[in-house]
C-alpha cells in the first residue's frame, strides 16, 4: 500500500482548510490532500518511512513535500539524506525546498554540498533554501559556487546560478556587503542581479551608478532601476524620473516606469514622455540599422542599433531593435537585408507620422 493510498482511508478534508497550498507538480495535489486528510504524526511517520523506502520516485517526491508541510523539524535529517543520495533530481530538488520551509540551520551543510549536484534545477533550490535559512556560515560557499557555476556556463540552463541569486538577494544586508565586492569581477552580472534582490540601502549607490552607466547593458541596468525601487526609503527617486524622462532603449523606459510606479511618485506628463522615448529610440536604431551590413556579427549590430538581443525560442535565432522595430539575428549573424529593409521602411513610416502628429 503507497503513501496516498494510506492517506485516501483517512476522513475527508475540512473545508476550512485552503487548498491553494497545492504546487503545480503532477501528484502534489493528492499530498497535500493527504496532509488535510490524517493526523500530523500519522502523515510525518508514514512519509519518512516512504521517503527512504520506496521504489516509487513519485512516492518519494510526495512524501519529501509532505514532511516539509509538517513544518516538523524532526525531518530534517531524512531530508537532507534523501537529498544526498536519492537517485531522482526531482526528489532532490523538494528536499531542498522542504529543507527551505523547516529553516534549520543543521540543514545548511547538506544543502551546501548540494550547490555541487549535477543538476541544475536542485542547484538552484537549494541556493534558494539557504537564503531562506540566512545562516552566516552559507554566504561565502555560495558566492564560491556562483562563481564555479557562471565560469561553466554553457549558454543552455541557467536555473542553477538565478537560485543561488535569489537565495544571496534573500539575505539582505549580509549579501549585500560582500556582493558589492564581487562588481566588475567575472560575476559582475549575477552580483547585480542578487543585489537588486537584498532591498539593503548599502546596495543603493552600486545600483544607481549601474542603472545610470551608458555602457552597461541594458537588461542589466533595468534590473538595477526595479532593484533601487525596492530598497526601503530610497533617496532616487528623482532620478528615476529623469532617467525615464531621457532614456533611448525601451527596456529602461520601462524599467524607470514600473520603479515610478512602486515608489509612487507621480509624473503629470508620463504618456508624453512614454512617447518622446520611442521616438528617440526610433531615431537611434534608424541611424543604427542604416549600417548594419548582412552577416555582421551579433555584437556588433546590438552595438550599433543601441539595444541588446534576446533569444527567440531558440538560442539560434534572436531579434534586437525597439517595439515593434525588430532585426532578426540568426546563428551570431545578421540575416538578410530583406529584414533591415522592412525596418528601416517601418521606422521611417512611424518618425514621419509622428512628426505629423506633433
């Protein structure tokens, strides 16, 4: 007899009991039914004996969410031996979220060691789990392992090295003095990327100087700007408003709106604004594509229309421009003329209708 058959025999669920808890996991639902259904101590007992058990994968990944729904920390060992050695990524990976829920500190070296697992998805949550934890003793290994991480980086899955952000982001201030060391290092990026995460005022002038700097790209400005909005009581406002005045790209346009926004500041003549902003940028990827040449490397054509590229669907094929003006990029290179064509005639189109308009 499995888990959830045990559990099924049990009396009905109250309906006081929300039932949003349930994840979007194939199985996950009937779990937390299970948690509804019996005794605590019935559940935790039966799921740990599954956990180390069963020759069921499903079973184990539903018995490694129960035990964290418990919130028993008498768990905390089979877990994290479950997440040492359990043949099945998934398994892994919902022991670290459990170990992330229960927050005990005797989890963190287990949790550590499994910053090193093969696969990225329980890489990532466990960097997460640890943020949740906040232990001193996990911030140091974890920026070690980013590092490793982002040096192997292959381009394809990046779910290990966004969780160890996040989970860096989660340890605010303790984060944040030693991410600020790691600026223009060879995580220069995901440094940013935690940092906007911590809400820590030391995190406020590193974040203003990135989202500010011409020479940064674009994406990683518009994190800073959505990273500055979050950090309590923050003195740049002002010049948030000037950025979103005077901006080109329209990644940082609305970056700049949606900071305004969450900071509540208001600005009378937004949609005007909104407007000018498009048409600088319409005016700069004009002049850019007007040079762009046909198998001109990626690099160089994002230079030259003023705007980073972003995959399509695949990592072969990308598009870089403004709104609805796009080029296509395939393999590193630009496409074909026929594209630059069809832009440059659109863009030109929308610049002589504005200036009608206006």
């Amino acid at each position: 007899m499995g888990l959830i058959d045990l559990f099924k025999k049990k009396k009905k669920p109250s309906a006081a009991t929300p039932a949003a808890q349930a994840e979007e996991l194939p199985g996950a639902e009937e779990t937390f039914a299970a948690t509804r259904e019996i005794d605590g101590d019935d559940a935790r007992s039966k799921a740990l004996l599954t956990l180390s058990d069963s020759v069921k994968w499903k079973e184990r990944r539903d018995a490694a969410r129960l035990l964290g729904d418990c919130r028993d920390k008498d768990s905390v060992s089979a877990l994290c031996q479950a997440l040492k050695k359990d043949e099945s990524w998934v398994v892994r990976f919902i022991c670290a979220d459990s170990l992330g829920v229960l927050k005990d500190e005797s989890s963190v070296p287990a949790l550590l060691s499994a910053l090193g697992d093969k696969n990225s998805s329980v890489v990532g949550h466990a960097g997460t789990a640890l943020g949740k934890i906040n232990s001193p003793q996990s911030l140091e290994p974890m920026i070690y392992s980013l590092e490793k991480l982002v040096l192997a980086f292959d381009g394809e899955d990046s779910t290990g090295i966004s969780g160890i952000c996040d989970g860096l982001g989660a340890m605010g201030d303790m984060a944040a003095l030693s991410l600020l060391k790691r600026l223009r290092t060879s995580i220069h990026k995901e440094a940013v990327l935690a940092l906007s995460k911590t809400r820590s005022r030391h995190a406020e002038k590193p974040l203003l100087e990135i989202a500010l700097n011409d020479s940064e790209d674009p994406q990683l400005r518009a994190t800073a700007i959505l990273g500055l909005a979050d950090i309590p009581n923050t003195s740049c406002g002002t010049k948030l408003v000037k950025l979103f005045s005077e901006a080109v790209d329209e990644t940082l346009v609305k970056a700049a709106g949606r900071a305004i926004e969450k900071l509540n500041i208001k600005v009378d003549n937004a949609a005007e604004l909104k407007d000018k902003a498009k048409r600088r940028a319409a005016e700069r990827l004009l002049y850019g594509l007007r040079s762009v040449q046909t198998g001109m490397t990626q690099d160089d054509a994002d230079k030259l229309v003023g705007a980073p590229s972003f995959a399509m669907g695949s990592n072969n094929v990308h598009k870089t421009g403004f709104g609805d003006f796009q080029l296509v990029i395939v393999n590193g290179k630009v496409a074909t003329t026929l594209y630059m064509d069809c832009v440059i005639r659109a863009i030109e189109e929308y610049l002589q209708k504005e200036q009608v308009i206006s």
